[in-house]
C-alpha cells in the first residue's frame, strides 16, 4: 500500500503539503491540492484514520460499547437510540462504532484498546452503574464521553437521564390509588444506577402509603429473567395483585408467567414496564409502559459528545428529563 511518505517522494512535494491538500486546508493552492488528490487516487493512496484525526485536531469516531455479550445485540432500547446518534454524528462528519463485549474484565480491555490505540475520540456510555469503572478509567486519561444514565462519582461528567425515581413514584402511587396493595417490584441488578433508581420510587411510594415493600425480586432485564422473577413471586402465598418491572423486556416475560397460571392481566394482575419498546404494543392486552423518547435522547447525546470534543464546560452538559407513559394500559386504562 502507497504510503504518505511515498506519494509525496512522487510528487517532488513536502510531507507536510500533501497531508494538508489531502485534508482540504486552504493554504493550499487548488492546482496543489487537485495534483495530489489525482495522485494519490491513481497510486492507490488511503490515509490512516487514526493518524489523520491525530493531524486535523478533530473528533471523527465515537465509540459505543455495548455491554452484552458478543454476537448478542438484543436491546431493542438501544436500536433507535444508535440510529439518531449515529445520523447525528454523521451530519458533522462523525462516525458512530458500535462494539460488544461482556462487562467486566473483557468491557474493559476494549476500552483501553481503543483509547491506548487512539482508535476512538470519544465515547458514549450506556447501562451505567453506581461504581463504574469505565468513567473513572475515561477521567484518568482525560478522554471525552457522555453517559446515558448517572453515576456516584462525585467527580463532574456529562450525562443524560431520565427521572426514574420520580417516574416509578408516580406509577406505583397510582396502583395504590386503583387499589392495589400488594404491589411486587421486578428488578433490574441494582448495582446499575437506573434499576435502583427506580426501584427507589416504588419503595417510596409504598412507605407513603404505609403499605409493605417486601417484594422484591432481582434479575437481568431480560424476558427470561422477568419470567422466572414473576413466577417466583406469582407462587407466594399472598400473590401480588402488580407487577412493576424495571424494563419492558422483564414485563413480557412476567406477562407469560401469568398465562401459565391463567391469570388475566388487566383483570387480575397489573403488569407494567419500562422503555416502550416495539413488542409491548403487541402485547395482548398492550403493556402499560414508560419511556425516555429516545430520538430525542439520541438526538441529545450526539449534540453533548460534539459539544465535549468542543471542549465545552462539563457543569452545561447534565439533563435529567422526565418520563413519558404511552397511551394504553395493562388494567383497562391509563394508569399513570
């Protein structure tokens, strides 16, 4: 492969002067920066990403690590969220890189991959956790990110989120207010920020109406983990007339687990989720959900990680939004 150096010898120029044609500065003349282009096409010339983001100055790949694991990209959260950040960046000449790998030690090893191999400008982190050792990894080496989702640093970073706790209150408030009073929570693990959040609303609001918050079942926010939380929880012996669960995914699995046990839902149970995803429309009947809109988050996480490879000041780049319920309900009615 030609190399810089090379199509430079060729043309009898500078180093120098055939990077900067190459990446389009003025200062070079157009008959200049025509020839190298010319040249370098007809000699088979590709610039190195890594090196030409490294000359301009400029952010040009974002990285988004999904935490799963490898080949199993099943978020329908995330799908459009990556879209409208992706068609974002694209519109400033961005690259959105999209990678999986299992949190933890192999989570990790990514991140130093791309941040020591200068792979990456920037990054968007997703499912955050109470101690996590990916932002405070970022903060060390003073690489740009936005987090969809909080933290317990202490140390300022920019983030995006919604109100969960707030949105879970008002939920469960409802279902007391319908009835309801022995009310299951679904969890997500808690050591991620956005389960215990949530499940901080729904035991504030059973403790406001001096009812008991002792069901509490954890899992993954997976249709399997929702399945095997609901039948356990479905078998005690004073059954939950609700179920909330910490995500739509948890939501369908507890609303088969119901079916096992011909249980009606909207009649005889109350099943709700979060993140309004495409299969809780079809949910029969529809699951009563929340959501955080996601083109608008999307469309604000892109602006946020542009704005930090801007350099903007960290204490402009928080927002905690509130969230929106859709317009159906696993009881009959809206409940929210």
């Amino acid at each position: 492969m030609t190399s810089l150096r090379k199509l430079a010898s060729h043309l009898g120029l500078s180093i120098t002067t055939v990077s900067r044609a190459l990446d389009g500065y003025s200062d070079v003349a157009a008959a200049t920066r025509e020839r190298v282009e010319q040249a370098a096409k007809a000699m088979g010339y590709r610039p190195n990403p890594a090196a030409r983001r490294l000359r301009r100055g400029v952010g040009e790949t974002v990285a988004f690590v999904l935490p799963t694991d490898p080949g199993h990209f099943h978020e329908p959260v995330f799908s459009e969220l990556l879209v409208t950040v992706g068609e974002e960046l694209a519109r400033h000449e961005h690259d959105l890189m999209l990678l999986a790998a299992r949190p933890g030690k192999d989570e990790m090893a990514v991140y130093h991959r791309l941040v020591e191999g200068r792979r990456a400008d920037a990054f968007i982190i997703v499912r955050t956790r109470h101690q996590d050792e990916r932002i405070a990894y970022l903060m060390a080496k003073g690489v740009p990110f936005v987090c969809h989702g909080r933290t317990d640093t202490t140390e300022p970073y920019a983030f995006i989120d919604g109100d969960g706790e707030e949105g879970f209150h008002s939920l469960t408030a409802r279902l007391v207010a319908r009835g309801h009073r022995r009310i299951a929570f679904l969890s997500a693990p808690t050591h991620l920020t956005f389960a215990g959040l949530r499940l901080a609303g729904w035991r504030r609001a059973m403790q406001a109406a001096d009812l008991a918050a002792d069901i509490v079942e954890e899992a993954e926010p997976t249709e399997e983990g929702g399945f095997a939380l609901a039948h356990r929880v479905l078998d005690s012996h004073a059954r939950p007339t609700a179920l909330i669960c910490a995500t739509d995914r948890m939501a369908i699995g507890a609303i088969r687990a119901a079916a096992d046990r011909g249980l009606t839902v909207g009649s005889d149970i109350a099943i709700t989720g979060h993140d309004n995803i495409p299969a809780a429309s079809y949910c029969q009947p529809s699951l009563t959900t929340m959501e955080l809109p996601t083109r608008l988050i999307g469309a604000r996480l892109a602006d946020m990680v542009l704005a930090r490879l801007g350099g903007a000041d960290l204490r402009d780049l928080t927002e905690i939004h509130g969230l929106v319920q859709m317009p159906r309900g696993s009881s009959g009615e809206t409940i929210l």
